[in-house]
C-alpha cells in the first residue's frame, strides 16, 4: 500500500487569505471522506486544491492515477515531497478554472474508465469550478467535494424550498447530487467563519445538444431572474422570451402563477423543449415569408 501519509511540517508556508485556503487538520475528517469517496484500485482521480497532501496521502495509495493540482506556487515542493513516494501521483501547478483537464486525464481514460474528481473548494469560486467539472468533455463516474454549508444546501434543494434556485435546477439538471456531512470550522486551519458540507454528484448522460443546453440555462436564469414575482411575469420580462411566454407556458401546461422555486427540474427540461420547439417554428414561418 505504500507509505503512510505524514502530519504537515510545522515550517510548511502559512495560509494564504487571496487564495481562500482553510486547510482541513482532523485526521478524522478525511479518514471520513475516503470513506464516503470509497477509491478503488482502477480509479483515476483528480484532486482540486491539494495544499500540502493531507488528502492526497490517503487516496495515492490506493488509486490507479492521481493528479494533484494545486495552485499555490509555495505548497508546491511539499505536496511533491508528500507525494513522491507514490508513482500513482502526480503534480500540477496551476488554477483549475484555467487548466485543461481532458488533456491532464485523456490517456488514462481507456477501456471505459471515468474520471472522478475531489477536493475541498475554496468558498469564493466553488460555483464556478463545479460548473466546469459538470461541463467536461470527458466521461466523469462522479464529484465529490467540501464546500461552505449555505452552497451545500442549495445544490441540494428541493422544489418549494427557501434554498432552491438556479443553482439548485442547473446542478440537480447535470446530475443526481447527495448531501454529505457537515464539517465543523474547527476541522480547518485558519478556522473559517462557517460551517463546511461535503456534497457528491453523479452525471446524468443526456440526449441535449448544446443548443438546447443553452436555452436550458437561459429560460432559468430567466425564470429566477425575479423570485419574488409569478413565473409568467418573470419570464414575460425577458427580452427573448416575454413575447412567446404566454405560449410557452401554456404548451407546456404550466401554471404561469405558480413561481419559479416552485418548478420541479423535469418540468424546467419539459418548458426547454417546448422553448426550442417554438423558436424553431418561427424560424421557419419566417423563413417561408421570405420565400413566398
């Protein structure tokens, strides 16, 4: 199994406000995780945010590929150090919203192996880097990440709830997603000002292509762009869609005063096709017109 992971040196650099880092110390804690993560010997494995290693010390092990990536340059010569014992790891420098990861993993994604992905996310760009990972081109078996409660609590969201909102119906859209376990402040250093979650997702394969993953996204930043006002009213105010809304929802038979929290996710993939399907309509009556 290779060598046990070691504790952080205490000469290790201090933390870094501008990166976001809250470093996760309780040894409990992330033998939790690789619990919840369950690795296997055939997995390849990209670690977000890998600091000193303390993670990656317990998944090198065990795993068939693990490519660190860490964007502090002075964690760096550490996590290599940590590391080093491990053929199964590698490390990148770099910021994951910047780096290309199909080309990091591709020629170890064969004979139908998935990505799976980790990593305690800094709390300013966890929304971004989980829109990335949901978006990769290439075959992921799932996310498994730690994130600030409150971000926790909206990706996992249920209709008619306080948290549920564009987050909610675009992650829950991409895939099944799982609320974790909640981690305490005092698990980290710095001690953060708010509890941490840990929150897994699933892709879902669909059939959508990227026209109307488009207007997926469009009618519900659309739909949630007024929360406080009925979905009719609300979609009526956009400049693409307000004038085909009254069809759209009525095609769709929706309820035009029930309000966008209130929508399930299917019934926003539903109001999607039926979004396209008129657009498309229209594109073609005028493109008769223009004939005649």
């Amino acid at each position: 199994m290779g060598a046990r992971p070691h504790d952080v040196k205490s000469n290790a650099p201090g933390p870094k406000k501008q990166f976001g880092q809250h470093f996760l110390r309780d040894t409990g804690v992330l033998d939790r995780i690789l619990r919840w993560v369950k690795p296997a010997t055939a997995d390849i494995f990209v670690e977000i945010g890998a600091g000193d290693g303390a993670l990656s010390q317990r998944i090198a092990p065990i795993v068939n590929r693990l490519i660190a990536i860490e964007l502090d340059f002075d964690r760096i010569p550490q996590l290599e150090s940590a590391l080093a014992p491990y053929d199964s790891a590698t490390v990148v420098q770099g910021d994951i919203l910047k780096l290309d990861v199909p080309r990091l993993v591709l020629a170890d994604l064969h004979m139908g192996r998935k990505l799976r992905i980790i990593g305690n996310l800094p709390y300013n760009i966890a929304s971004p880097i989980i829109e990335k990972m949901l978006h990769l081109p290439v075959p992921v078996m799932d996310i498994h990440v730690m994130v600030q409660l409150e971000v926790a609590g909206r990706i996992t969201a249920e209709p008619g709830s306080r948290d549920y909102g564009f987050m909610s119906v675009h992650c829950q859209h991409h895939a099944r997603v799982e609320m974790g376990f909640k981690v305490s402040p005092a698990c980290f250093v710095p001690r953060p000002k708010v509890s941490s979650a840990t929150v897994s997702f699933h892709p879902i394969e669909r059939s959508m292509d990227a026209a109307l993953e488009a207007e997926f996204e469009e009618l519900c930043k659309a739909a949630f762009g007024y929360r406080r006002k009925t979905l009719a009213n609300s979609l009526s105010k956009h400049p693409a869609i307000g004038r085909i809304a009254p069809d759209l929802l009525q095609k769709a038979q929706i309820d035009g005063s029930r309000r966008a929290e209130q929508l399930s996710v299917s019934e926003y993939e539903r109001l999607t096709k039926i979004l396209h399907e008129l657009r498309t309509a229209t594109v073609r009556e005028r493109a008769q017109l223009i004939d005649d």
